[in-house]
C-alpha cells in the first residue's frame, strides 16, 4: 500500500476528527463570513502532484487556498437562486453517506435500495401522491425534468404504437410540449431528449401571471388535432412563484391526450403548509412530478426525486439489463429507472431530515421562510428606492428599482450588494423589466437576517 494511504488507514479516526474540526468551523461562521466571495478572474489550476501529502496535510492545504474563497451560500442571507442549506441531521447523513459508499443499484447484496424506496415513499406522502406513484433520487430538478419527459415521450409514442425507446425518437415525428412558463432545464431536456427546443408550444399567460392562460391552453391542445402531447405545468416559477392551476389542467385530459408533467422543483413544498396547499391542489393527478431536495428540504448537492405513475414505461426508457445487473421484473432496481447506473445513495440525507424532523419540522421550516419572504416584501415596498414587480405568492420576493431599473443600474446593485458580504441576491428580468430575485429557502434564516438583509439592500440601492 502506498506509505501515505497505509498511515492514513492507521490514523482513520483522527482523520475524520479533524475533518469533523473543519466542518465545525466552516459552519459555525457561516452567519458571519462573507455570503458571497466573487473570485479573483484569470484562475489557471496547478500541476497534479506527483507525490501526495497524506490526508492531513491535503486538509490543511484546503483550508488555506480554497475554504476562504467559498460561498456561504449554506448560510441565512443567500438569498440567490433558489439555494436550501443543509440541516443537521442531513449533514450528517450525507457524512455517512460516504462513509457507508452504497451504490443502490439493486438489492442482491444491501439494503439500501429499500431505504431509498421507504424515503421516496414518505417524499410522496408529504407532497400527497399516492401509492400510485414511485419515486425515484436524481442528482436535481432537471434532471428530475428529463426523465418525467422521457417517460412522456414513450407515453406519445405508446398512443401512436411506437416503442420510441427500441424505434428512436426519429420514428416518433414531431411531439408538442406545451407550457405557459417552462423552467430553462424543460427546454434542456427537450434537446437532449431529441424533441428539438423549438418543439414547445408556449402557452399565453394570464395577466400579470406567470400561470398559463387555461382557455389559451385548450385552444393549443386542441389544434394538436387529436395528436398525443406532453404538457408541462408549473408549481412554482422561479421569478415570482406562481402557480398553474393543475386541477383545472389535469382535467383536460378528458378531452385531449398528453402526459402531465409538473415542474414543482421547490413549488410543491407549499403542499406542507395548510395555508399554501390549495397552491398544489391536483398534484396527484399528474403523470410525473420533479421535486428538488437540495432546495427546500434543504439537504446537501446533489439531490432531487422524481415521481411517476407509470413505471412499466420508465423501466422502458432507463432499462440497463445485462446478464450481469439482473433484469427488470417486478419491482425493479434503480439501475432501471434513471439515466444513472452507478450512483450515490443519496436518499440517506433525506432520510434522514425526514427521520429526525419529521412533517412538522420541515413545515415550519417552510412556513418560516414564507413569513421572512413577505416580510421583506412589505419592508421593500415601503421604501422609496424599490418596489415590487409581484406579489410574493410564497418564497420569492421579485422587485426592482422604483425609478430607472435598467440592466445597467440593476447589475451594479448586483455587484455592490454581493461585495458588501452581507446578503446575496441574483438579477432577473420579469416582464421585460431587470429586476432582482431574493429566494428564501433556508432553514437557518432568522428575522435578523432580514433585517440586515433589508438594509443591505436599501444600501446597495445607492450603487444603481
Ligand atoms: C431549480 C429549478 C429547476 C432546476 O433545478 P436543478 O436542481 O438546478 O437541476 C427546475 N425547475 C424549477 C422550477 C426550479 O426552480
């Protein structure tokens, strides 16, 4: 064994001491470092070594040059994206997650395909799907997209007597994927799945909304002429949180064939929130579902899960049988459903924030951050610098410059506000007007946190 490798066994629990020691700093000044550390330009990487440190030393080298240029982007006040941290009990299970190394292909020789299956179906439960559904972990949201698209290309092919997975999507023709405000990862997946980007078919909105105009989508599915299509319906867009109303569009499958896929990637967490579930009333009624993980129910990157109804045409699709991997059957593997074979359990963070707070926990974790996000809202709309460019339905508050919001103006706030290390916001453009996103979705952010998130934004408002 190499000198290195062989003293570091020797010293394996010193080691993961000193790790732990690392983590516990990193995280203990996650509230008052820096939220962002914009990096210096023209980085250019070193040369492999060609001899190694041992674990120790490689520790200490990456406190030095790395730790002190990262984003606390785990903390309060990042606010950009839509960014979950991580709790407690999901740091540690993803630590074990490593440490154990599963690789939940399938379930001849550990157990950790059936935690996978018990998380998913407890993810189901919290955002009420039935037993109807599988859920399978995925590395995020679109990822999750593509393959609840992939299982509805095989459904428009089923229709149309194409097997697209043995025929090719070539023998498929054309398929209509309307939406009124698909997320960029839906026209990501339409590419790489070969319906072509300019395959969707957008639907008008309402007015001031980001949810689809219901007579308009009607009128769209029924120029399809009876041809079967997918339809992607949003819970939740990234700008201002708006919902489609998935009832009313899951009941037009009455009347045209497509496959209903929801895009509820943090949207679908309103379902643990009496006072926000209506947002996701008919969820359960579509075909597949993507929700992201490492968002709301902040559990460490990567992780997301899909949802399906029709696990005959997953295994179809995502099928890697070899004599030597097992075939399909009954209740098939993992390596049966997604585009990975090989991969991380990634089910045992969730598992385990699920384990240790239960429904209840995460609730309040979502209602805390809703109450934060209008909280800012109403603090931003009383000023005289900004103002709202909707109203915040849930986690996002979506707001610009009350005078001039040009892109200009907009990015130099941008810039300012990162730089002055207290919050982290990131720049959109919403109905045509630059604007700026702050998405609560942590669950350490505190009403402190607002408060020195709102001044730091009623300063950075100096920079336009
Ligand atoms: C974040 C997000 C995605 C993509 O998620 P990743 O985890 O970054 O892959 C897709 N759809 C919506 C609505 C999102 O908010």
């Amino acid at each position: 064994m190499y000198a290195k490798l062989a003293e570091d066994l020797a010293d394996l629990p010193a080691l993961l001491d000193a790790a732990r020691e690392q983590a516990g700093e990193l995280l203990a000044g996650l509230a008052d470092r820096p939220v962002a550390v914009p990096p210096p330009t023209g980085f250019a990487p070193s040369a492999v070594p060609e001899d190694g440190v041992g674990a120790k030393a490689a520790l200490a080298e990456f406190a030095r040059r790395w730790a002190p240029g990262f984003a606390a982007s785990a903390g309060p006040r990042y606010l950009g994206f839509v960014t979950g941290g991580a709790t407690p009990a999901a740091v540690a299970g993803d630590w074990l997650t490593a440490a154990a190394d599963q690789n939940p292909v399938s379930s001849l020789d550990s157990s950790a395909s059936d935690l996978e299956r018990e998380t998913a179906a407890w993810l189901a439960q919290l955002f009420g799907l039935g037993p109807e559904f599988s859920g399978a972990f995925v590395s995020g949201a679109t990822m999750s997209n593509l393959v609840g698209l992939a299982i509805g290309r095989e459904w428009v092919g089923e229709q149309l007597g194409i097997t697209v997975a043995d025929a090719g999507v070539a023998a498929l023709g054309p398929v209509a994927v309307v939406s009124g405000a698909p997320h960029s990862s839906v026209l990501k997946a339409m590419a790489v799945l070969g319906l072509g980007r300019s395959a969707v078919k957008r639907v008008a909105l309402q007015p001031e909304r980001e949810a689809a105009d219901l007579a308009d989508l009607e009128q769209q599915l029924a120029d399809l002429g009876g041809r079967p299509a997918i339809v992607v319906a949003n819970a939740g867009t990234v700008d201002t949180v708006d919902f489609d109303d998935l009832r009313a569009i899951a009941a037009l499958k009455a009347k045209y064939p497509f496959w209903l896929h929801v895009d509820a990637a943090f949207g679908g967490f309103a379902a643990l929130s009496p006072e926000h579930a209506a947002l996701v009333d008919g969820l359960a009624l579509a075909d597949s579902v993507c929700v992201d993980l490492h968002k709301w129910l902040n559990v460490p990157y990567d992780s997301a899960i899909q949802f399906s109804r029709r696990l005959d045409l997953q295994v179809r699709v995502f099928q890697n049988a070899a004599a030597y991997l097992g075939h399909p059957g009954e209740n098939p593997a993992f390596v049966h459903r997604t585009p990975e074979s090989s991969r991380r359990l990634r089910a045992l963070a969730a598992w385990c924030t699920l384990a240790a707070y239960g429904r209840s926990g995460h609730r309040e974790i979502v209602e805390r951050c809703v109450a934060h996000a209008r909280d800012l809202g109403e603090r931003l709309s009383a000023t005289s610098q900004w103002r709202l460019l909707a109203p915040v339905r849930l986690n996002v508050v979506c707001f610009t410059l009350a005078e001039n919001p040009t892109q200009d103006r907009i990015d130099a706030v941008v810039r300012a506000v990162a730089a002055g290390g207290e919050t982290f916001v990131t720049p959109t453009v919403y109905a045509g007007v630059p604007a700026l996103r702050a998405a609560f979705s942590n669950w350490r952010t505190a009403r402190e946190d607002v408060d020195r998130v709102f001044a730091a934004l009623v300063t950075g408002s100096g920079a336009a």
